[in-house]
C-alpha cells in the first residue's frame, strides 16, 4: 500500500516574516492559517520575539495555542507562563516551548508521551509496537465502539499534532502512520520527566541504566541478564539487543511484565523451550511481540497459561509452523497476528475467543479438516474489525459459509491474498461469498482473476472506503453498478487492466486518492502508471 515520507529537517533560524508565517499555520490551522484579529495577532508577536526564530519553538507553541483560538485570556496565560520560563533563565526557547505543551497535555497523553524516552535517539518508532504497549499496560482503553488501538492512534496523531512527535511514514490516503519520531530536544525533555517520574533512569550519556524502581526498559547489548533479577517493579520491556539473550538467566523473574516485545530475537532452538517457560510465569501479560523470532516452529502449551493476555503478535516468524490448541483458553485476546507465518491452519475452537478484534493470517481449509478452526466459526468472532485471510488451492467454502462475513456487522478491513491459489473452482466459490455490510477497507492480492468477485460492487460495499488490488489478472474495474464511494485507491502489478482516466472518475467521483505502480495499460492517467507514483485531488 502507498505511503507519504516525513522525515526531520533542520532549517536556520527564521526571520520575523517567516517566524509569523510557520506560527500562522499552526495556530491558525483551524482558519486556513488566518488570524482572526489584531488581539491574537499581538499576543502572537509577543510569543515570537521568545522564540528566536526557532522552528521547533515556533511551531510546538503555535500548535498549543491552536486549540484556545476562541480565548485571548489563555493566550495571555501562555505568554506569561512562557516569559517566566525564559526571563528566569529555566529554560530556553525550544525547551519553554515543549515543556509548555507536555504541561498542557491531559494525565492520560503525559505518560504516553513519557514512553518515548526509552527510545534511543534518533529511533524510527513502529507505530503498532508502541500502540500496542500502551494498550498492554491499560494507558489506552476502547471508548464507546471505538477499539482501545483506534484510540491510541487517535493519542498518537493528538501528540503529532502538537509537534512532540513527528512523522517518518504514513499512509497517503489518510495519514494513518506507520513511523514516527521524536525531536532531540523533545527526548532531553521527556527523559528528565520520566526519571522525575519514577519510571526509568539514565545515565549522564542519556542512556537508560536499569534499577531496582526502573518501571520501563529498552533492554541493549550493554546490559546484563542478570541485572533483570533485580527490577521486580518493570511492567514493560523491549529488547534491543542483536546478541543472544539468555532467558534461563532470568527464569521467575519480571513476574509484574504487562508488555514484552521481544521481536527480532537472536534465539536459537534451544532455548525457545527456556523462552516459554518464563514468558508463561507471566501471568500479568497483556501484550506478547515475538514477530521475526525464525527460531520458533511452535507456540507449545504453556501459552494458556497467559490468561491476561490481550495481544499475540508473531508476524514474520518464517518457520511457525503449529500453535497448541490451549491458546483458545486466551479469553482476553484481543489481537492475533500471524501474517508471514506458514501455519497451515489453526485450531479448533478459535471461534471462542470471543472479543478478538483483529486476526490476521488465517488461512482457509476444507471443513473435511478435523481439529481445526474453520471459516464457519468467524461467525462467532461478533467483535471482529480487522481480518486478513489466505486461500489456496485446497480451500473449499462450502454452502454453510458462503454469508459467514455478512454476519461480522463490525468488520472494517478485510484482506484476501490468493498467492497460493490457481484453482478455478476455488475462485468460483470465493465469488459467492457475501461480504460484511460495514467493511470500510478491501485488500486483494494475488486474485488471477480477469473480473473482481461478484460482491465487490457498489451497492454491497456501500460504505467502502479504500480499495486496493495487487498482482491480478484483472482486466476491468467497472462494475456495472451506481458509482462508487471510494475515496482511496491502490493499483499495483496490475498488466491487463485496461481503463481510461475519465470511465475511472465517472465510476468514482468521490476519488481523492490514488497509488498507482507496473500498470501499462492505464491511459491519460494524471500520474505515472509505470513506475510507483500517487494522485491527490486537486494537486494534479
């Protein structure tokens, strides 16, 4: 899927008209970066002449003030409060600045600002490993029908929004991101305030250094196993460290974890038997990440032992093979990430996890199949969102499952990848299936099919969103139907789809984006349709 790059830049110190400029756009982001009177334009200057010219200042503060653009009052209240920082010599510009903005933000941002700290600088963030951990340690939760990861995205696009943290990589169509950052100087702030805090310490190198009180860790080569022993208070732990880690070092230790990411491991095969036996003494674990461990071929028993257990994410693990059928007593699983993992099918009785939300990389088998979970038994996942699903040339759906997805009515994203699938029949059967009635986002890859399933039309797919097609034999997207209302679209490897620009726009006039890569037959596109390249309406 397409995505839009972010990356830090570090301009020189800004004159007083291009000062105003970059705090207009922030401050009066909400008014097209148009103030909207003398008043808020005097407290402004009065801002600026503390901020010498400095971008990161400039803009941190003008995104503060963006939410009290209906109250001079607050304005004031800044100014004095930035004046007082900066006359007194506490601080200077850039620090006032961020410092003002952490003061501002609600307790429930602060700590998840404060997460940042155990980053090394400079560290490109997974969006999902961090999301994750504050769901894990319950500083995110679902609001209403919103997921507690749709909330955590929300906090982390609150927190960019007010400059703490900035973009790496996203998303084209609508910004969701992928990677982020945070400012040097962001870091120095955040460190100070977490050591403060009581939740980690560093060195004078600013390096984290593990205590007996040390709440959170980023484990590192420099650090010592049995050090672990020590720290009974840690509720979250990511290892990032290249050399083998030795978990018989540190077996009935930790017992407090509620996160552990350990993705990307150096383990080796004998010790994945000591990795089980301690992270099943955990039994406040809420979020597990063993993504890329390619030493695990199984999750043995011991999993079931993890009742708290909320997210199991072990994507990329390129030689998993099997899970043990005790991972269905994981009533609190929420997510279940197995993409890239060459597990043939899963077992029975998955069907009773009954709040799962996202399950991804299940592969479809012939109920013929005994002791293993079925698309039969999705019916039973009511509070599913997210499925990604494979097919292959032994799937059979059968009568019984044909409108199992119409009766997930909260899905929003599903995908089918059909890489291991040639069969005619198989694709017949496919074509018969009936889809959810709120699915937002289609994914379909590897689909060698000259025509898209039956079901993928307007008027079942009534509130789609995004869809995106890779690697297919498609050769026509019109549907025949009343236009769509897409508003994203991703078209990639696609040799024989044949449209023109205009049939494409009058078939969805509510197009705003498009990723567009290795599709020669497109005409009078207004993007490349060769070489990857992208369309934002109104900027073509």
């Amino acid at each position: 899927m397409g995505v839009e790059s972010s990356r830090i830049h570090r301009p020189n110190t800004l004159n007083d008209d291009e000062s105003w400029s970059l705090f207009s756009k922030f401050a009066f982001s909400s008014s097209s970066g148009i103030c909207p009177d003398d008043q808020f334009e005097n407290l402004g200057k009065e801002l600026l002449k503390k901020c010498g010219g400095l971008p990161l200042a400039i803009k941190t503060v003008g995104s503060l003030l963006a939410s009290k653009i209906n109250s001079p009052s607050q304005w004031r209240d800044i100014l004095e409060s930035f004046h007082a920082l900066t006359t007194e010599g506490k601080a200077s510009p850039v620090m006032a600045s961020l410092r003002l903005s952490y003061d501002e933000l609600p307790p429930f941002l602060k700590q998840c600002m404060l997460c940042f700290s155990i980053y090394r600088e400079d560290a490109e963030i997974s969006a999902d490993q961090l999301i994750h951990w504050w769901v894990g340690e319950g500083l995110v939760q679902g609001k209403g029908s919103k997921t507690a990861v749709e909330v955590g995205c929300e906090y982390l696009a609150e927190l960019i929004s007010r400059c703490l943290v900035e973009i790496v990589e996203r998303r084209g169509f609508d910004g969701k991101v992928y990677e982020c950052k945070i400012h040097d100087m962001v870091r120095e702030m955040i460190i100070m305030i977490a050591e403060e805090e009581g939740f980690c310490s560093f060195n004078e190198q600013s390096r984290q250094k593990l205590t007996a009180n040390s709440r959170w860790l980023s484990f590192i080569d420099e650090m010592d196993e049995k050090s672990l022993k020590y720290s009974s208070k840690l509720r979250a732990m990511l290892l990032m460290s290249c050399r083998r880690f030795e978990f018989d070092r540190i077996s009935g230790f930790l017992r407090s974890l509620r996160m552990l990411d350990l993705s990307n491991c150096a383990v080796d095969e004998t010790c994945v038997k000591d990795l089980f036996n301690w992270i099943s003494s955990l039994r406040r674990l809420a979020s597990l990440n063993l993504s890329g461990i390619q030493a695990l071929k199984e999750v043995p028993s011991p999993i079931h032992k993890l009742l708290n257990l909320q997210l199991l994410i072990l994507n990329r693990c390129n030689h998993l093979e099997k899970i043990h059928p005790s991972i269905t007593n994981l009533k609190k699983l929420i997510i279940l990430d197995l993409v890239g993992c060459p597990i043939q099918y899963l077992p029975q009785g998955l069907g009773r996890l009954f709040y799962l939300q996202e399950l991804s990389g299940f592969r479809v088998v012939s109920q013929h199949r005994k002791q293993c979970f079925q698309l039969l038994e999705i019916k039973d996942l009511i509070h599913l969102r997210v499925l990604r699903m494979h097919i292959s040339d032994v799937t059979i759906i059968t009568d019984n499952e044909l409108d199992v997805l119409s009766q997930l009515k909260m899905l929003k994203v599903l995908a089918i990848d059909a890489e291991d699938c040639r069969e005619k029949d198989v694709f017949e059967m496919l074509d018969k299936l009936t889809p959810p009635p709120s699915l937002q986002e289609l994914y379909l890859k590897n689909y060698q099919r000259e025509t898209l399933p039956s079901w993928v039309n307007p008027q079942q797919l009534s509130r789609l969103k995004y869809l995106c097609i890779e690697n297919s034999d498609l050769v026509n997207l019109s549907s025949g139907h009343p236009a769509w209302k897409v508003e994203g679209l991703c078209l990639k490897y696609l040799m024989k789809l044949d449209i023109q620009w205009k049939d494409l726009e009058k078939d969805m006039p509510a197009l705003r984006y498009m990723d567009i890569s290795h599709c020669y037959k497109l005409k009078d596109f207004p993007c490349s349709v060769i070489e990857s390249d992208s369309w934002r309406k109104n900027q073509d």
